[in-house]
C-alpha cells in the first residue's frame, strides 16, 4: 500500500480512513447482499430492475 502524505491530512488520519473503507464491505454489505438481492434493492434502497444494464 502506497500511502502518500498530502497536505490536507496527517498519516494518523489516512491510516484510520484506510481501515475503515476496508472494514465497511464484510461489515456493511456482505451481511446484507443476500436480502438486497431477494428483495432487488440495493444498499441505497434503488431497485435494481430500475438500474440501466
């Protein structure tokens, strides 16, 4: 992983966004995707079938 400093933010503050984009999905979404998908929405509470393909 490639963590660049930037100006608007300290490593302390990059590390802990890092983690918790990657904490989001098995928390978020994997316990979820399932009833999204019986139900045809999405974790926005779009209906899939109204998605363009």
């Amino acid at each position: 992983m490639n963590l660049h400093p930037t100006p608007d933010c300290n490593p302390e503050d990059r590390v802990a966004l890092i983690d918790t984009v990657r904490r989001f999905p098995p928390q978020t979404i994997t316990p979820n995707v399932n009833a999204w998908d019986e139900t045809g929405d999405g974790p926005d509470g779009q209906r899939s079938d109204t998605i363009p393909a």
